[in-house]
C-alpha cells in the first residue's frame, strides 16, 4: 500500500502515522523528491524511499518521532557525493494527510499474485499504487496508468471501457489475444477513436516473454514507464545506434 493512503487509512481508525518524505536531492541517490515512507502506529510500514538503506533510516527515525523526540528532518547518505533530506512528520486522528502532488499513480484493477507483484514493485520506482477491484465507477487522471489483472467479460472488461473515456494516458489489461483479442474492434464499433484506442494495452506489458506472476508486473511496469518517458522499449544498444 502506498505510504500516504496507509497513513490516512491509519488515521481514520483513530491511530497516529509517522510520515518520512524526500524534500530534496543531491547527487544520484536511487530516490525522488516526493517518496514517501510510513510507520503506522500498532502497526506496518508501507511505502520506500528507493532503497532498503534509506527504509531502515526511515522506521529508525519515524519511531523515534512516534515516541516523542523531536525529529522533524534527517540526511542519508547514498555515497560520498549522493544524499536525501526528509522531513519527519507525525500525523494524528483529525490531520490532513499531505498529498503527493503531481505524482503519476497505477491503479491496479483486481487481486492475486501479478497484481500483488505490480503494487510492489510500482512503489519501488516511485510510483503511487492504488489498488481497486474492478468496478465501472473507477476513476482515473491524467497521471493515472492503469492495469486490470483480468479479462472476464462480467466485470474486468465494463471496467476498461468505462476508463477509457478518463484521460488516464495507459490501459492496460491482462489476458492472450484470444480472450481480449476482440475487444479494440468492439471498442471502435462504439465509436471510440483510434487516439483514443492507441492507449489500450492488451495483452499487458513489453514482450518479455514473461511467465511468473512477477515477470508478467515486470512486463507491464516496464510498458508503463516506456509509456511515460516517451521510450521504445527497445535494447539501449539498438534504440541509440551503439553496438
């Protein structure tokens, strides 16, 4: 679960939450300003700040601010030239939880093990991770890449097509050919456009010839950053002319 979403929920139950959050760079840590770790009172700790050093700063200091002791920012070093600052913030039942601004999130549409792998390692890269069961009221931004972890014609599919008429800039939808194949054509009979259809995925993901729950998230992470960064996904060597 993503750290925020965890400490909201936290507090809602009437527990306190410890919020450790990037607020600046130097150098080239694996992190960005804008991650976000939680240590929820009683209980867990959900999000990353980019690599299991800087976690286990993060519980270290997130507990001692849960305890009492005034710890309101911190450095971590990465390597002599690459740092983060963090702020430190204990939030209580009746607080605004602060939200990630501008941070893209995956929806992740369904349960099981490719969407328990995707949620996990979204958060890893930075991503917010929202997890929902499939639903036709969903809704999706413009910084929203979507994944449904299914293909039933009951549920998974009413979903895809109610998201689409969001601007949500990636929908992506697990299944072969043979169960999805169908759908780009009954989404153009409906009258959707073909920009519009060019943001449906399905099968999910790069051809990674992905076969474990966690190649095929793999897969489909890999698609979305693409997606993002206005990638190819093709081999480095071959996308920039090196040998």
């Amino acid at each position: 679960m993503d750290a925020l979403v965890a400490a909201r929920d936290a507090l809602a139950r009437g527990r306190r939450a410890a919020v450790v959050t990037v607020s600046a760079i130097e150098g080239g840590p694996p992190s960005r300003e804008g991650m976000a770790f939680a240590l929820v009172e009683g209980g867990g700790t959900y999000g990353t700040l980019g690599c299991d050093g800087f976690d286990r700063a993060a519980e270290r200091d997130a507990r001692r601010a849960l305890a009492g002791e005034p710890v309101a920012a911190a450095v971590y070093d990465w390597d002599p030239g690459s740092s983060i600052r963090v702020d430190v913030r204990v939030l209580r039942p009746g607080d605004a939880v602060p939200q990630a601004a501008g941070r893209p999130e995956v929806l992740v549409v369904g349960d099981g093990p490719v969407a328990r792998a995707l949620s996990s390692l979204a958060a890893t890269v930075g991503l917010a991770v929202r997890a929902a069961m499939p639903d036709p009221t969903l809704s999706a931004g413009p910084d929203t890449y979507v994944v449904i972890c299914g293909h039933d014609e009951d549920r998974s599919q009413p979903t895809l097509r109610h998201l689409l008429s969001s601007p949500a800039p990636y929908l992506g939808m697990m299944g072969s050919r043979r169960h999805t194949g169908h759908l780009l054509d009954e989404l153009r009979a409906a009258g959707h456009s073909e920009s519009s259809i060019a943001r449906v995925h399905t099968p999910v993901g790069l051809d990674l010839r992905a076969e474990t729950p966690e190649e095929i998230a793999l897969a489909a992470l890999a698609h979305i950053v693409a997606v993002r960064r206005g990638g190819t996904g093709a081999p480095l060597g071959r996308a920039r002319g090196s040998s």
